[in-house]
C-alpha cells in the first residue's frame, strides 16, 4: 500500500501521541490516544465501504459508555 501524504501524516501524529502520552502519564493515557485515534487512522486508512470507520466509530463510544459507567460506580458507591 503506498502511503499519500495524509496518510503519512496521520500515521506520524499518532505516533507522536502516543510516545507523548506513554512518556509523559503512563500506559493509561496512550492506551486512551490509541482508543481515541482510531476514528482518525480509519478515516484515513479506510476502503470505500466505510467498514473500518463504523468499526472504529463503534468501538470509541462502547468503551466510552463503560468508562462512564465506572466513573458513575465510583462517584456513587
């Protein structure tokens, strides 16, 4: 696959994030740029059915929804 130049920009960014965020506050903060970045790598990096980008989108609110819910838990036990 060649990559255009959004895609490699794209692609740099992200790592760059995550480096940042592992570096800077630990394994939490990179895993959540990770999380956080998918919609952006699938957009960038999809096919024209759009699959990767439902996925990703899919994905980003599921874990969103449970990270609401434990921080819920935690603000009412």
């Amino acid at each position: 696959m060649r990559l255009s130049r959004s895609r490699t920009v794209t692609l740099s960014f992200t790592l760059v994030a995550l480096i940042a965020g592992y570096g800077l506050a630990g394994t939490g903060v990179a895993v959540a740029i990770g999380v956080l970045a998918l919609p952006a790598l699938a957009w960038a990096f999809d096919n024209d059915s759009g699959t990767f980008l439902i996925l990703a989108t899919l994905l980003v609110i599921t874990i969103g929804i449970m990270i609401l819910l434990i921080a819920l838990m935690a603000i009412t036990h």
